[in-house]
C-alpha cells in the first residue's frame, strides 16, 4: 500500500485534495495541498482547515496553491504516514477545528444488526439465533419504506403491537434521524495510526463510511473517508452507553484527504459510490464488506439539516459520519458469534472518488495518549505566524 496511486482517487489527477501534515520540524500541524506527487504548503494563506473552508474563495485559494513551488512529495509523505515514522512529516486527520458528528442507522441493514444488538444485550454467542427472529419478522419489504413516511408510520404501530419496537427502528424508519457527537475536536487520526479498541471489549467491528465536510453555513463543500469504530458489546448493553462505546482513544479515523467539490467533481458523484472495506490479521483472517451509498435511507442534506440550522450552530463547521450498510455476521472463531477485531488487524477503506484509508488496530489504553488539544494548537498557530 506504499504505491501512491493506490491511496489517491482513481481521478486524483482532477482531484482537489487537502489536508493536515505534521511537521516535526515544527512540532505541529500545516494545512496542505496534494496534487500528483507533489504536497504543497497553505500555512501562508490560512492557519486551520476549518478556515479554509470559511472562506468563499477556497477553491481558487487551493488551485493557485498548486502553480507553486511544492514543500513535499505526496509518496514520501505518505509511506512516513503509513510507518508512522515521527522523524518526517506524515498526514494527520484532515480536519481540525471541525465537531465530529456522526449519523446512526442510516441504512436498513444495519439498523437490523443494532435491534439484534439490543435484543440480546451485546452477547454475541445469541446473534445468530435473533437475527433469524427479526428478519422474519420484519421481511424484506421494509428496506423500501421512506423513514417518516405515513407507511412507515404503520409499519411502526405494527411492530410495536408484535413487541418488536426498538429505538433503534424509531431513528430508522422514523421522521429524525439519530445525530450524535463522535469525537472531540482534534481528537481523530489519519492515514496510518493505530485505532483503538478498548481491552474490556470483546465484540466490536469497522464502520465503513462516508464523511462528509460541512462549513458554518450548513454548505457541504467536501468528502472524506471514515471509520466510525463501533463496540457492539457495549452498546448492545445499552444505547446510553453509546458515548462509551463510541467514542474511545483513536476511535474516530478520518482520511487520507479532504476531496472538495468543484464544478466537475460534485456531491451526486457519491450518490452511488461503493466504499469498499477489507480488513486483514496477523491470523491470517481476511473479511471483506461493502457500503453501497445508493441504499442509504435518508438524503445526505437531510442529515445535514438535521445536524445543523436554526436548533445548532457550529462556528468552525463540522465533518459528519454519514452511517454505514456494512455490520458484519462473518464468524471469526466461534461459530454464530460472528466477526470481532483482534490487534494488529490492518484495515483499508476504499471508494473510486476519495481514495484508500488505512489504519491498524491497537488497544486503546495502550496507544500513544491524546495531546494536542485546541490550547496547544492555538499555542502553535500564535508562535509559526508570518510576522
């Protein structure tokens, strides 16, 4: 995975590509452009991402960026990356000052998966016997309904009459999307890092997804790729502890780049996208899944909508997990227990238009503490400003 092209878009020679390097001689994060093999430097123009992306001539700033003179080469960059190798500059998250938000049980199938999860209390060893239960008892017809829609309204007075209602087919199938906070500002990691599973897990799993950017105006202006690192136990317990179960040490993986919409590269070029996910052991084990974006149930500006608007403002914009189709039943060891991660598990999530996200697994407790927070941020961007 150290070639370039293979974590670049398929079309990253018409791609506008930003992000976040760390620059060791520094000791802190530069805002950056990739174009080819060459990585050039905004740290002239803007401090953040997020002001960037405030700007309404950040396309033009992004472009005229690329006739310069280039800082860095886009390979080298991104096999220090992948190596984590603290000596040379590598990519970070590519976003900073953005919330991170995230969007739940936004498609059909896995929305399933939560109510077995719910159902049998996080127990894996009862998943199989449940998920039989509840497919028959839902049938297939109910991927078709449109969440909020009157039908779907008399699907809910059925199921609930049967004792089949769950919360989790209440933000599924009805009028509001769940909407939560995933990650604190700045603590997400990019291409490369270690994610984290806690030690006290023992049934958790990828989330292959779709990230989209989005400015203080509520204007979507890019795309990245996400994994939205799920404890299945753990919620399965309780959806209250949904802020236990999601939002861990490097539990929030964002990258490689920011891809930005402009005139030819658009948001309906993701209406149908397939983001492919592998994920490959040291034991040898290899699973394979797919987030087909075509069968979300609910718009993207939906989710959008609902994020932000007259009810919630985010002054440095957001970055917003578009939920996920994969939730996967391949059994790993025990039979019927279905799929958990193991350490040093390598994951790559892929799509044609945003290029390949990969990050290994490490335990959470053990991984190299969060640091950099807004005070040492603000410290950096005061003390590198061009005087």
């Amino acid at each position: 995975m150290t070639d370039t092209g293979s974590l670049l878009p398929d079309d990253a020679a018409n791609a506008l590509l930003i992000g976040r390097l760390w620059d060791p001689e520094l000791g802190g994060p530069r805002v950056i452009v990739a174009h080819g093999n060459a990585v050039y430097d905004l740290a002239g123009v803007v401090g953040t991402v997020s002001e960037l992306l405030e700007r309404p001539d950040h396309l033009e700033i992004v472009q005229r960026t690329t006739t310069g003179s280039p800082s860095w080469r886009t390979d080298e960059v991104i096999e220090a990356s992948l190596q984590q190798d603290t000596s040379r500059p590598r990519l970070l998250a590519p976003v900073d000052l953005q919330v991170i938000k995230a969007c739940g049980v936004t498609f059909v199938d896995s929305m399933i998966e939560r109510v077995i999860e719910e159902r049998i209390g996080g127990d894996p060893a009862r998943a199989a016997q449940a998920r039989a239960l509840i497919t028959d008892a839902l049938g297939s017809s109910i991927s078709e309904i449109r969440p909020g829609s009157p039908e779907a309204m008399r699907v809910k007075a059925v199921l609930q009459e049967q004792g089949l209602w769950s919360q989790y087919l209440e933000v599924g199938i009805g009028p509001d999307p769940e909407v939560f906070t995933k990650a604190p500002v700045l603590a997400s990691v990019g291409l490369g890092s270690q994610i984290g599973i806690p030690r006290a897990s023992t049934w958790n799993n990828p989330e292959p997804e779709l990230v989209l950017i989005v400015n203080s105006r509520g204007q979507i202006v890019g795309a990245t790729l996400g994994n939205d690192v799920n404890l299945r136990d753990v919620e399965g317990r309780s959806a209250l502890l949904l802020g236990k179960a999601k939002d861990n040490n490097s539990s929030s993986a964002l990258g490689p780049f920011i891809r930005l919409f402009d005139g030819d590269f658009t948001l309906d070029a993701l209406r149908k996208e397939e983001i492919l996910l592998q994920v490959t052991g040291e034991d040898g084990f290899t699973m394979t899944g797919r987030n087909s974006l075509s069968r979300i149930s609910r718009p993207f500006e939906e989710l959008v909508s609902a994020t932000v608007g007259d009810h919630h403002q985010y002054p440095d914009g957001f970055a917003l997990y578009t939920g996920t189709l994969f939730a996967p039943t391949t059994d790993r060891d025990v039979p019927g227990q279905g799929f958990t991660h193991k350490t040093g598990d390598v994951v790559q999530i892929r799509s044609t238009h945003l290029g390949t996200l990969v990050n290994t697994v490490g335990v959470a407790e053990e991984l190299p503490p969060w640091t950099f927070g807004i005070a040492e941020l603000f410290r950096h961007l005061t003390a590198t400003r061009p005087r």
